[in-house]
C-alpha cells in the first residue's frame, strides 16, 4: 500500500502543476491584452496623424492657391485651364455654414447611411455670419438635404486618387468609388436626408434625427426636401429585374443596396444586451457624469435623460459597423466605440467564422473618454 506522505506529495506536486499551468495561462492572456491594446493604440496614433496631415495640406492647397477659384495657381496651371476649361479641375472655395452637434465622436460607430439609427440626435448650429432668419419657413418641412464635408478623412494628404473600394456589404468586393456613398470621394462631399425634429429661428439652431454625421462636421448648405421632386413616382425595384427604360420615373438599384428594403439589414445584430446589470448601472452612472460637466455644443447635451442615451445606444449598436476585414479576421475579438465622449466596450457572442453576422453585441463596460483616445478635429 501507498504511504500517506506518498500521496500527499504526489497531490503537492499535482497541485504545483496545476499552479504553474494557471500562471502560465494569465501570463498569456496579458500579453494577448497587452499586444491588443498596443495594437488599437498605433492604429488611433496612425489616424490622428492622418487627420493632421490632412489638415495640412488643406492649409497648403489655399496658401498656394489651389483652393482660391479657377484663377488661383500657378501661371502655367491657368493658362492649361483656359485652353481646355471643360477638362481641367474648378477649384472652389467654400465657407461652412454651420457646424454639426452629434453624439458620434470618431468615425468608428457612425452610421454608414441615415436614417438607420432613428434615436440619433443631431444639432446644427449657424456660424454668427449666417443670418437666423435664414432658418424661417423650414419647419414647415419634415425633412432636409445635409451638404457637408468629411471632416475626419484620414486620406486626404495623399496625391493619388483611389477609384475603388470595398463596400461592407460586398464582403471584399470593389466597385467604382461613384456607385457608393463611401466618405473617400475625390471631392470629400458628403449629403445626408434628416428629419427635421425642432428649428429654433432666434438661436439659429436646427435639431434633426436620423443624422449619420460624426461631431463637428462642417456644414456647406441645408435643403428642404420635397418629395414630388426628389422621389421618383415608381417603386424601387433591383437592377437585376429591371430594363433599362427612357420612363423618367423609373430608378432602380444593385441588390447589395437595396436589400435592406426588400429584407432584413445585412448588417443587423438580432439582439444587444449588457453583460450585467453592473454593466448597464455604471453606463448609466458614467452618463450622469459626463452630462453634468458638458457644455452646450458636447453630444451629450443632446440626451437630457439615462433611458434615451441607453436607448440610442442599443439602437446603434444593433448595426454591425465593422470593417470588412473585422469581421472576417478571428484575432478581433474586443471592440470599442466612443459615443458622446463615452467609450462604450462590446464583444460579440456567437459570431460564425468567415465574416458571418453574429447574433449578440454584449456591452461588457463604459468609461469616459481620456486624452490619448480622442482625435483631432472634433471641435463645434
């Protein structure tokens, strides 16, 4: 028979196995979060750069004239443009006429259409050159055209155009850069179709819901839509099924854009739920916090109560926003979005392989926004 020291070493030294097992697994899930953190660290630091590159030279194209109308530039560069006017570029400038309050404070998390988050909140404020009765009559409207630029483009500073690109929904398929609304055009225009929820004529301020723009966008124009113009009389229908016809009314579209009308959102999330009712007490307790030190133009002023912004929150994050190559890569596993200077953290759950759509975003905690994750030119 065994002797009991016998035994009772062999536990010791199972244990101490089990021990140094369980070390060595933390020790590797550190450095999973280490080189994960580290990873979204460069990547934050490589967009912030980005965005101040562009910003530079958009400062350098009007010190040089590019930017001044189609006499600016250099001397030969204008005599080209008069002999051949139609083929050369107009350079225009153009001065915003308001800025946008919103509660999407990067890109990362802002819708890629309007209208599909319908809690979305967003405020355009006029610049005091603009006058305030320019605002009169549009709340007899119900909606409006945005005509805005994108601010945040992080490829702007770059001398060679890129003509194409891959949509979502496409999964890694390119297409023409002019059949999408991708915010990396040529000419960085963006225009977006909002409801009209408030127009305050005598602050000069107009509140619209639905909006995808992110905050501080620059505001070129606003245009009331009227729907026996802008809408054509016949029903949408894919361009698979449709011949093309000289009938003016008829308009159709690529099955990959008009899915979301004839079935579910490619891109839904079946459910969004917090990970405890932890979770969801420090979200809300972390909103208080952020709405008691804000100002007039922070996102979060848009939100005067903890069931709105929860709301807006789950309503957002029902949308899977990931890159293409996010949801098909297996190494992302945690995300963040950063929504009214609050960072929200989100995993999914039940994810399929090969960029599938999986059915639960957990929201596992919130913080409030620190220096080093903000970004450049976010500013009203």
């Amino acid at each position: 028979m065994r002797s009991v020291p016998f035994e009772a070493a062999l536990c010791a030294v199972a244990g101490a196995i089990c021990a140094a097992y369980a070390a060595a697994h933390l020790v590797c899930a550190a450095r999973v979060r280490k080189a994960e953190d580290t990873a979204r660290s460069e990547r934050e630091g490589r967009i912030r750069i980005q965005i101040q590159l562009s910003k530079l030279k958009q400062r350098s194209d009007a010190g040089s004239g590019l930017s001044d109308g189609v006499e600016g530039g250099t001397e030969e560069g204008s005599k080209d443009r008069k002999k051949d006017s139609i083929n050369s570029p107009f350079n225009i400038s153009l001065s915003s006429v308001g800025a946008i309050t919103s509660p999407y404070s990067t890109r990362n998390g802002t819708p890629r259409q309007p209208s599909l988050v319908s809690t979305a909140r967003a405020r355009l404020s006029l610049h005091k050159h603009i006058p305030k009765s320019s605002l009169i009559a549009l709340k007899e409207f119900s909606h409006a055209w945005i005509i805005f630029v994108f601010h945040q483009n992080t490829n702007t500073h770059k001398l060679n155009l890129k003509g194409t690109i891959k949509p979502p929904r496409l999964n890694g398929q390119s297409v023409g850069v002019f059949s999408t609304r991708s915010p990396h055009r040529p000419a960085p225009v963006g225009l977006s179709l909002a409801r009209i929820a408030e127009v305050n004529v005598e602050e000069g301020w107009v509140l619209f819901h639905g909006l995808d723009l992110v905050h501080g966008t620059p505001v070129f124009d606003i245009k009331p839509f009227v729907a026996f113009s802008d809408v054509p009389e016949s029903l949408l229908i894919p361009a698979s099924e449709s011949l093309i016809s000289s009938d003016f009314n008829q308009h159709y579209a690529p099955s990959w854009v008009t899915r979301e009308v004839e079935d579910a959102e490619p891109l839904a999330v079946a459910n969004v739920a917090f990970q405890s009712d932890a979770v969801e007490l420090g979200l809300r307790t972390v909103f208080q916090k952020v709405l008691r030190k804000s100002k007039k133009h922070d996102g979060i002023s848009l939100y005067s109560s903890e069931d709105a912004f929860v709301n807006f929150i789950i309503e957002n994050l029902s949308l899977d926003f990931r890159s293409t190559r996010e949801r098909a890569d297996p190494k992302f596993t945690q995300y963040r979005v950063t929504l009214c200077d609050i960072v929200i953290h989100y995993h999914f759950v039940n994810a399929t392989s090969g960029g599938g759509m999986p059915s639960t975003v957990m929201i596992t905690g919130a913080e409030v926004v620190t220096d080093a994750m903000r970004q450049p030119l976010n500013e009203v």
